[in-house]
C-alpha cells in the first residue's frame, strides 16, 4: 500500500490574513499518521536530513490536520539520538529514526513541532459579512495582485471559479489562457484571502468570495 503524505507547506506572503509569515521556500514532508499524533500531542519531533533546514522556528506550516507550530530546529550527530528522542518522533527506538534517514543527502536536524490548532482560513472563509472597511482592504489586496501581473486576473478567476465549481485546475486554466501552475498558483493566493475554498474536485467560492462577488467585485 502507498504510503499517505501531507505537503506541509509554510505561509505563503507576508501580507496573509491574520499572520506575519514570510516565505520558507520549501516544503516539509509528513507522513498524515504522524500529523495525527502530533495533534494529539503523542509526537513533538521529526527527524529530516537537509542540505539547509527546510523550515523557520517559528512559522506555521499547514497541513491535513491544521497548523503546526515550528518550536525548534537544531542540527544533531546520529550517533546522539537517543531512543527517548525516537519515541517522541512516534518510532520504536533510535534504530528506526536512523533507518528511516537512511539514503538520504544532507546534515540531521532535529524538530520539534507543536500543533497550534485549526487552519486559521477554515474561519476566515465563513466570513461573510464584509463592512465597507472589510471590503476596501480585500479590494485594495487584490488589486495589489493585479497590479503585479502583466494582466489583471483576480476577477477572472473568481468568476470562472464561480461559473465553473468543483472543475480540474487543468480545465479551468485552459478556459482562461493560462498556464496550469500559475493558475494554481494565483487561486492559492485568493484562499489566503478566504475567498476560495479546494473541493475533492476543483473549487469553490467561499461565503466570504460570494460575498465579495455579490457585491460587485466582478467583471
């Protein structure tokens, strides 16, 4: 059976919605079983083997289960690993972690990750009652976005995404002349903002983006 893992992946931009983050430039990999037992408080540390840590102490990295804090990362010899060390990173014994690391190129770094609760956009995207002020700021965010692109997109694709939901990235992309990973690229933008929302398939407007569009942030 192919083993299930989570792209956990650090916030994006500094302007994010309800968080300073800066970008971490590369993506930790967690296996979901483990993302559920550091939930449940039973796993605080991972083991990785880096050219350079992949990760900042203390950002936020999202995953399947909601966001983790990165409260430490420190580089470590294998041979100081102890088996309490192992348990905490939800294996058997020390032999483990250093099998697991097994083949792998760079130097051993220890991290210890906290769960810090719920992905914050769950909430923000049910906010639907958008004041004036609320409206401004989205507004003036993205026409920020568009202003950094060679063409305006932002209401293009909140439109396709509203006249087209639960439809491929693939096929949403070709319907609006535009390359795939920059398609993707630009609707994860728009859930930082908790205006779209991913489905099993493709996507939605969030209440918070049918807001927005009801309200005249359209074509």
């Amino acid at each position: 059976m192919r083993k299930r893992w989570h792209k956990a992946t650090t916030r994006a931009r500094n302007d994010a919605v309800g968080c300073n983050a800066a970008v971490d430039g590369a993506a930790v990999l967690i296996k979901v079983a483990t993302l559920r037992a550091i939930a449940q408080g039973d796993v605080d540390l991972v083991f990785r083997r880096w050219a350079s840590p992949r990760a900042t102490v203390g950002r936020r990295i999202r995953t399947a289960v909601g966001e983790l804090s990165v409260e430490a990362i420190d580089k470590v010899r294998q041979s100081d690993i102890t088996d309490a060390e192992a348990i905490r990173a939800g294996m058997t014994d020390k032999k483990a972690v250093l099998a697991s690391l097994r083949g792998r190129q760079g130097s051993t770094y220890r991290v210890k990750l906290r769960f810090a609760g719920a992905d914050r956009r769950d909430a923000l995207r049910e906010q639907a009652d958008l004041d004036a002020a609320a409206r401004a700021e989205l507004e003036t965010k993205l026409k920020r976005m568009d202003s950094r692109a060679d063409k305006a997109w932002t209401k293009r694709v909140l439109a396709a995404i509203e006249q087209q939901p639960e439809t491929r990235a693939a096929d949403l992309a070709a319907a609006l002349d535009m390359p795939r990973d920059v398609f993707k690229r630009r609707v994860r933008k728009l859930k930082e903002l908790g205006l779209s929302q991913s489905l099993e398939v493709g996507y939605a407007l969030s209440p918070r983006g049918r807001a927005l569009v009801d309200g005249g942030f359209r074509e």
